[in-house]
C-alpha cells in the first residue's frame, strides 16, 4: 500500500482506526505522528536536566548517581519509555492523535516542591496517587460530567488560549522571546531576543525555518511542516559544525536552547534504572498527611484540567469535535491520560499528561490514532538512539508551534463578544494562558470568574453545580500557597 494513497475501504487499517471516515491517509497519518514527534522530543533531553540535578530531602539524586549528570540517561530512557508506550496506548485505544509524555510545569513542581522535601520514592509515590485519583474519577464519570458542564464557548476560550500559549512556548524555546532578569531595573517582563535584539545563529534558524513554513503553508505544499523542520535541522548541524556555537548559557546567550545539534555516536543501550522508584505512602510519613494530600491536589487539579483543554483544542483543530466541542471517545481519552500519570509515577520520570505539540501533527494533516502509533514508535526508538534525537535542536522544530499557534487562533470568532457574561471569562481564559504560562490558570480564571459574574447578576440557577464546584476548587487552588503555610 502507498503511504500517499487513500487507504482501500476494506483495509483492516482503515476500518480500526477510521481513516477514510475521517477524510484522512496513511500517508498523512505517518507524516503527521513524525512531525509531533519532531516537536515534542526535547522532553528526552530536558526532563533529565528538570529532574536529575535535584538532590531529595536525604542528598540523593533520581535513577542513582552523585549529581554529575551520569544519573540523566536512565532519566532520558525511562522518559523515552513511557512517552512511547502511552501514546501508543493513546492511538490504539482512544484512536485520537494525541501524544503524551511527561508534563512539563508538572516536573518542576515535583522536583521543587515535593523532591526537596522528601526522597525521590516519595515523590513520585505522590504522584502515582494524584494518578490514581483521577483515574478514578474518570472510571465514575466525574470528569467527564464536569466537561460537559462548561459552557461551549469557554471550550472555544481554552482552544484559543492554548494556540496563543504555544506560539509563545515556540518563540521563547527559540530565543525569539525571552524574560528579562529579575535584576534589571526596568518594568517589562519580556524582550525581544537576548537584550532587545535578535542575536545568535540560533535564532536565525529558527526565523528561517518559520519563514520556510509559512511560505511553504500558504503554498499548500504537502508535509510542509515536516520539510521546514528537517531544512532548519539541516541548516542548524552546518552551523554548528563551522562555528561550534555550543549551549546557550550566561556567557554564551547567542548558544542552543536546549540541545547542540551534534551527533556523538547514534546508538545508547537504554539504562532503566529509574522503574519501580516510587513510594506510594512514604511522603505522608516524611512531611505529614496534610502536606502530601495538599500536594496530591495540587497535581491533581493542574493534571485535571491540563488534558481537559488540551484534547478540547487538538480535536477542534482537527474537525473532531461535536456540535458542543466534545471530541470523540472523551472516556477513552481521560482512562488513557489518567493511566500515563500513573505510569510516569511508577517509572520514576513525573507525571506523563497529553501534549499540545499534538497540535503540530494535527497541522500537518493527521485525524487518528494511526499518527500516535507512529509517535509513540518514534519515542521507543529514541531509547536506543538518544544522540540522534539530541541532535534535533528546539530551534528548528519550534516554528510549528506559532503556526499551529495561528490556526488554533481562528476559532476566536465563535465567541460572542457582545455577551460579557460569556466573553469577560474567555477574555481571561485566553490571555492568562500564555501570560502565566500555564493552561489550568487560564482555565482557572475563565471558570471563576463565569460564576462570579453570573452570582452577581443573580443568576445563580445558570449556572451548572459541577462547574460551581470546580470554581470553588479553583479559588482553593489559587490560594493554596497560605493555606498550606496556615495548616502546616
């Protein structure tokens, strides 16, 4: 069978994973779980250097080793292993083109919050918990209850919000857009470039890849971003093979963002040291029942809400949603996504959750679940071939993400902007997004303040009990800083 060709009706291929129904190829499918792959692979690389060089409250470091960096390829394989294995799971259960891997925002706070506080077991254990708590919750119905309680122009906000937050996770993994340091004496939090201009061949690379992609879009080229990504991986190995311009650093701001694309050898025997690290209760004897199921909440409802907006916005990208943006399978979707956070606790890299970068994949033309075979194929290969994917810098593979930034945008005109019961709460769904980059306070805020203004206007009765619930959840979140300070 040709990968371009429309599948035969009576293909097993086509009828399980629904790719003719859904106006799709194999070809596109293939073309479309490369390309999130492409954009999401910088996790392999940077999960190990979020966890590995954080010592837990007894000195020692994740996956073993004394804190020199030998502990980060059992961190990157154990990464590599359960992003592969999950998002297959993805595709062949929930049949959707959605990829997960270990949450980025979500392995800070585990190395930070929790890491430091308790032994490496302990956190993750934490971890394997909040899992199995949502896990629950799904297998009840209560998160699916609750997404159907949000209104659907708010379901539009998040998918809006979403495409606005990953055109600026593009432009600052590339270097386009950076944070001025906290030292400066100056008011504007953002910059342009590294001191308010653009500087360094890396950045360069990346505005070279974008400008590919665009031109190559409106063009309608086929696999256009595949070919843009693979031409600014090129682009970027020449340049650094001629001026060795190595990683970005305080005194090399014009480096690579988070991998030098060079390639040290092409195969590693993968070192899963980091499976079974976990201690489901420990935590609650190391820093106290009241501690740990703060902590436990706090992952939870970032998890809860995370996946809720992410699948919301790839299926809308995807035409796969319902009338009232529901995408196809949502069960499915949340037992798969809650299975992943257990799954990373387990294995000792964080919590797994569902990937926006899907969105690339999407832009590139994939509709199934074919695409997350393809992905999580892609993650399991990287086991063994970690210096390959090492070499893959963000700055080429980032400029899919503001142009899928763009096209997640355009669904903006399905909100009422006249109606400010509706259209102040998706205001701040959308901006807080990429303003506090982070998809649940955007989320946070678009439900508080939808059953704020519907109190106030004493229209209580309008408002869904689910989602009144969930807005209370959220004020304790936003809170839950002193409240925990008050507590312990």
């Amino acid at each position: 069978m040709s990968s371009t060709a429309t599948p035969s009706a009576t293909s097993t291929l086509d009828r399980y994973f629904e790719i003719t129904a859904r106006g799709s190829t194999v070809g596109r499918e293939v073309r479309g779980g490369v390309v999130t792959f492409l954009t999401m692979a910088y996790i392999i690389v940077l999960n190990p250097l979020i966890l590995g060089f954080v010592p837990d409250s007894t000195g020692a470091y994740l996956g073993g080793g004394p804190g020199d960096g030998s502990n980060l390829p059992a961190i990157a394989a154990g990464t590599a292993l359960v992003a592969g294995v999950l998002t297959i799971l993805m595709g062949t259960v929930a049949k959707f083109p959605l990829a997960l891997a270990t949450g980025l925002g979500l392995n800070a706070f585990v190395a930070v919050a929790i890491a430091t506080r308790a032994t490496w077991a302990d956190a993750m254990g934490l971890v394997v918990l909040e899992g199995l708590v949502i896990l629950v919750l799904v297998l009840t119905g209560f998160r699916t209850a609750v997404f159907h309680a949000v209104p659907t122009q708010l379901k539009v906000a998040i998918s809006v919000g979403i495409g606005l937050f990953i055109a600026l996770i593009g432009f600052v993994d590339a270097g386009f857009v950076t944070r001025i340091p906290d030292a400066a004496q100056t008011t504007v939090p953002v910059q342009l470039g590294a001191g308010g201009t653009l500087a360094g061949w890396p950045v360069l690379v990346f505005a070279l890849g974008l400008v590919l992609l665009v031109a190559l879009w409106v063009r309608k080229v086929r696999g256009a971003i595949l070919i843009a990504i693979l031409v600014a991986t090129v682009a970027a190995a020449v340049l650094e093979g001629v001026l060795d311009l190595g990683g970005r650093s305080a005194d090399n701001p014009g480096g690579w963002s988070l991998s030098v694309p060079t390639v040290d050898g092409f195969v590693d025997v993968p070192d899963l040291a980091t499976l079974g690290e976990f201690s489901l209760f420990g935590a609650f004897e190391t820093i106290g029942v009241v501690a740990a199921l703060l902590l436990v909440f706090s992952l939870l409802l970032a998890d809860f809400f995370d996946t809720m907006g992410t699948m919301t916005a790839i299926g809308a990208e995807a035409g796969l949603n319902d009338e009232e943006g529901v995408p196809p399978r949502t069960q499915r979707i949340l037992v798969v996504d809650s299975v992943a956070a257990i799954a990373g606790g387990a294995a000792g890299v964080s919590s797994n959750t569902s990937y926006i970068e899907s969105a690339s994949g999407v832009g590139e033309g994939a509709r199934t679940g074919l695409a997350s075979v393809v992905t999580g194929l892609l993650f399991l290969a990287a086991m063994f071939f970690t210096p390959v994917v090492r070499a893959i810098p963000s700055e080429a593979a980032v400029p899919a993400l503001v142009l899928v930034g763009f096209l997640m945008m355009q669904q903006v005109t399905e909100i009422d902007w006249s109606d400010v019961e509706v259209a102040l709460p998706a205001f701040l769904t959308i901006v807080l997004m990429p303003f506090t980059y982070s998809i649940t306070v955007g989320i946070g805020a678009g439900f508080v303040s939808y059953v704020l203004i519907k109190v106030v206007l004493g229209k209580v009765r309008t408002i869904h009990p689910l989602l009144a619930v969930v807005a209370g959840l959220f004020v304790v979140y936003f809170a839950i800083d002193p409240i925990t300070s008050w507590l312990t």
